[in-house]
C-alpha cells in the first residue's frame, strides 16, 4: 500500500548576497516532485539576493526544527566569506545532521561548514581544496575532487562547488528518492550535457 503520509518540507536558507543560480534546478524539481519549499531567513524580514531579488522569508531561522524538515539547503552568498553573519546558519546545519536530517551545502556555504567543524570527518567537495583550507578547518584530507559529492554518515550532507547547480540538484534528487536510476542519469545529462536522448528517457517516465 502506498503511503499517504505528506512530505516534509525542504526548507531553502535565504539571506542577503544568495547566490541566485545555484538552487534554481533543485528547488523547481523539488517542488515537482510534491515537496513544499520554505524558505527560512535570519529573521522574517526581507532579504536580497546577488541578482537584486527580494525573497520575503517564510520563517525566521530560529523557528527551522529539523523533526519538521526533509532537507536544509544552504547556498552561497558574499556573506558567508565577509563576516560572521551566516554562522548561525551553519549552526543550525549542525542540529540537522546531528539530528539525522539531510543538509546540502553549495559554493561559500561549505565554507562556513568547514568553520563550524562539520566538514572536519566527512568527505566533502567545494570551489577549489584551497578555498576551504583558508578556512583553517581540519577536513582536507577528506576533500574530494568531484563536482558534487554526497556523505551518508552522521546525518547525510551533500556539497557542491557554485559552478555545479545541476550536479547539486542530481544529489539531492538521488539522496532524496525523487529520481533513481536511469531516469536520475537521465535528468543529469538533459540539463547538464543537453543530450537528446535523455528527453526521450524522461518522458518515457512521466517525469
């Protein structure tokens, strides 16, 4: 029997300086798929991103509770490289995987990740190893050259480097069960590669 249970939201972490292009595909398919977005900011006022967009939260940070979310993405931003002002949401990355809850991290937010010690025992990728190792963290042994990569270990945490969105979103539809298989290959190369055929698998799927 299939089940009627509804879906957790993915909760989307927006803030001045978001880095518009890097969620674009993985939030669209998201919400394709039957997930709501929820967007989450450090306070219920309004943000900016880098493209000059007003993104009017839905909720304060304060108020995300991993045992009311499927997924936290936090993306890249100016902010995350030129104060302080985004710890809070590496913090709260840090409840979410303590608490088993996935976190997918694109751009400047593995940098903040690393700050905060998260990337220090997971395998993980960024822009450049030497962009994270300015950090000072402890993880680079752990850094792997890839476009995106996923760590199923204390809590699942995919990270992404910011010229890698599609690859980005491949993960988290793989890590959340949206698209398995042929047709998650198959997605990949439509929007990655724009290869043809990949059309023709996806539309054989109903996706």
């Amino acid at each position: 029997m299939t089940s009627t249970t509804p879906r957790k939201p993915v909760h989307l972490a927006v803030y001045d300086t978001f880095a518009d292009w890097e969620t674009g595909h993985t939030t669209a398919y998201l919400a394709r798929a039957g997930y709501e977005i929820r967007t989450a900011g450090p306070s219920r006022e309004a943000v900016k991103t880098i493209g000059g967009v007003r993104i009017q939260p839905d909720l304060a940070l304060d108020d995300v509770r991993p045992e009311d979310s499927s997924l936290l993405i936090l993306t890249g931003a100016d902010l995350w490289d030129t104060s302080d002002e985004l710890a809070p949401f590496a913090r709260k990355a840090r409840e979410f995987l303590d608490a088993g809850v996935p976190v997918a991290a694109i751009c400047g937010a593995t940098a903040g990740l690393a700050r905060e010690g998260l990337l220090d025992d997971r395998k993980h990728t960024s822009a450049v190893s030497f962009y994270l190792a300015a950090t000072g963290y402890k993880g680079g042994e752990r850094y792997v050259e890839a476009d995106a990569v996923t760590d199923l270990s204390d809590g699942q945490l995919i990270t992404a480097g910011p010229t890698e969105p599609v690859a980005f979103a491949r993960e988290v539809f793989g890590l959340l069960g949206v698209y398995e298989g042929e047709v998650l290959d198959a997605w990949y190369r439509l929007f990655h590669d724009s290869d043809p055929e990949a059309f023709a698998v996806l539309e054989a799927a109903g996706k």
